[in-house]
C-alpha cells in the first residue's frame, strides 16, 4: 500500500513538474515571437523609406543637381542598409547613417526655392517624416518586447529552461546620437561598426534625425 501511495506521488510530482516547464517554455516562446513580430512591423517601416529614397534622389537632381555629395551620401547610406544584413545593432548604425545622410538633404533643399514648392517632393517628406514615425514607435515596442524577454531569460529557473531550448537573449534597435554617427562616418562600410554598448547591450542614444520640414 505504502508502495502504491510513493508511486501516486511521484506521479503527481512528474505531472507537476511537467506543466510548469510547459508554462515556462511557452511562455519563452510567446515572449520570442512577440520579439520576432515587432521586428517584422519596424523591418516593413524600413523598408518603406528605402524604396521611397530613389525617388526622392530623381527630384532633387532635377532641382539641385549641384549638391552631388549630398545626393551621393544618400545613395551610399542606402545601398548599404539594403545590401547588408548584420545584427540588430549594426543594423541601427546604418540605418542611423542613412538618418543622417537624409538630413542634410532636406537642409541643403531649403536654398532650392523651386524644390521646396515641389508638390512630389513635398508628399515625400512627408511620407518620410510618417515613416520614421512608424520606425520610432515600432522600435519602443519592439525593444519593450526584447526587454521583456532578456529579463525572463536572464532568470531563474527560467534562465535553465532558455539555455537546454536554446531560447536567447534579444538585441535592442537604438539608433545612435548624431554626433556618435558622424564619429563613425569614416569606419562605415559594409562590415559595419558596432556601437558603444550601453546597460542595454546597445549605444544608449536614440536620434531621430529625419527631414526638415517646409516653413
């Protein structure tokens, strides 16, 4: 009898035990595709303000073909976030460049009078400045999800079950301050340069360095 009732409770134990790794590992996994989604929704914002640069770059030619280091920094910041992959971080750096190349852009526009009363090129500032909008929420979402998945990873027991399913830590998408950027203009390329890590495992400034508006 005794014999019988041992078994009983270590069944119960067995059974316990397996549906608290069950919660902890499907909770990982929510955790993670959360983190995969939000990348997703800032990957298609990005993606948005890439394909509308070349067309950006047609117009100003048409009006300030003078400004040809300008247009070039543009066209190189662009071709090296659509043809380089890399991790999170790298990623931000470029397209924190790319931030920064487009800025002085719409700064050198303002002494083209012709341009600025450009009617397609006003639509698309103003598609570029909602898409870096889009990017700036995507990324609070999108490093709120990554902070609350290294927290659960990084603890115990969770942090046990994370290492035998092989469920990691998340990079956080920081752009970098424009002074920070510039530091780095020389070094860009495409085996990009790896910020300054904060607490965050990420540079700690975020810029929003996006076209300057009309008057």
């Amino acid at each position: 009898m005794s014999g019988l009732i041992l078994l009983v409770v270590l069944l119960a134990l067995l059974v316990i035990a397996g549906l608290w790794i069950a919660g902890v590992y499907n909770g990982l996994v929510r955790l993670r595709n959360l983190v995969q989604e939000a990348w997703r929704q800032i990957d298609a914002e990005l993606t948005r303000r890439h394909d509308l640069i070349p067309n950006l770059v047609k117009i100003v030619q048409k009006y300030a073909s003078h400004e040809r280091s300008t247009l070039d920094a543009v066209v190189t910041a662009r071709a090296a976030v659509v043809a380089v992959g890399g991790s999170v971080p790298q990623q931000a750096v470029r397209e924190g460049a790319l931030s920064v190349a487009l800025g002085r852009l719409f700064a050198a526009a303002q002494t083209y009078p012709e341009l600025k009363a450009d009617q397609n090129f006003l639509a698309l500032q103003t598609e570029l400045i909602d898409t870096e909008d889009g990017v700036a929420a995507g990324r609070r979402f999108y490093n709120s999800n990554v902070r609350e998945l290294n927290t659960r990873v990084e603890s115990f027991p969770a942090k046990v079950l994370a290492v035998v399913f092989h469920v990691d830590r998340a990079e956080y998408f920081e752009l970098m301050d424009t002074a920070e950027l510039e530091a780095v203009q020389a070094s860009f390329g495409p085996g990009g340069s790896r910020p300054a890590e904060s607490d965050h495992g990420v540079s700690a400034g975020s810029t929003r360095v996006g076209p300057v508006e009309t008057p």
